[in-house]
C-alpha cells in the first residue's frame, strides 16, 4: 500500500519522538491534511501544530500525556476532518511548489550577480 493511501485511512497522525529538530513527517502529515499528536521534541511542531486547532503537542516521553492526547482526539473525531484542513494550510508554506520558487528566486539571484 502507498503512502497517500494509509494516510488517507487514517484519522490523525501522531509522532512520539524523544529528540527530532525537524521531523519532515510532521509536514509531511499536514500536508495530508490529517491532524497531529506529537512530542514537544519534534521540533517542526513550533511551526506546523497549534493545540487544539490542528493537534496536540505532548511533554517528551510522557505516556500518559500521549494517551490523554489520543484520547482527546477519538472523543473529538467529528472535529478531525476540520482539524486536517488547518493542518493542510499550515503546511503550505513548505510545499514542492513553494520550495521550488525559493530555489528558483536563489539561483536568479545567483545568476543575476
């Protein structure tokens, strides 16, 4: 099975990591447009994971913290599809598109000097 089609299975996303400075699976997850549960070690969530509009960010190696979280997210689960659309937005600003006109703005400029 594909990638894009577990994650359209999927209800939310969630990331446990103990030390990570920027999980690209955390974009990766908006992007699908699923909500996110992760440790507050990932450190994409500072930018892709606001507390309750999109997800949950979690104390790092805190059981019971993850399982308050995913079991906010299975009483809330009307509220995920919502929750993926926010996600999907966040994660805008880091897309292929977006990404490509960064580099190709670079190496005009590259170019040009």
């Amino acid at each position: 099975m594909d990638l894009p089609e577990v994650w359209a299975q999927s209800g939310a996303f969630l990331l446990l990591s103990r030390y990570d400075p920027w999980p690209l699976a955390i974009a990766e997850a908006c992007a699908a447009g699923l909500p996110v549960v992760c440790s507050a070690a990932c450190g994409s969530a500072a930018e892709l994971v606001r507390s309750h509009f999109n997800g949950l960010t979690v104390a790092t190696g805190d059981g019971r913290a993850a399982a308050i979280a995913m079991r906010w997210m299975h009483e809330h689960h009307q509220e995920l599809p919502q929750q993926g659309e926010r996600s999907h937005h966040l994660a805008a600003p880091y897309s292929k598109g977006m990404w490509a006109r960064r580099f190709t703005a670079i190496l005009d400029e590259l170019h040009g000097a």
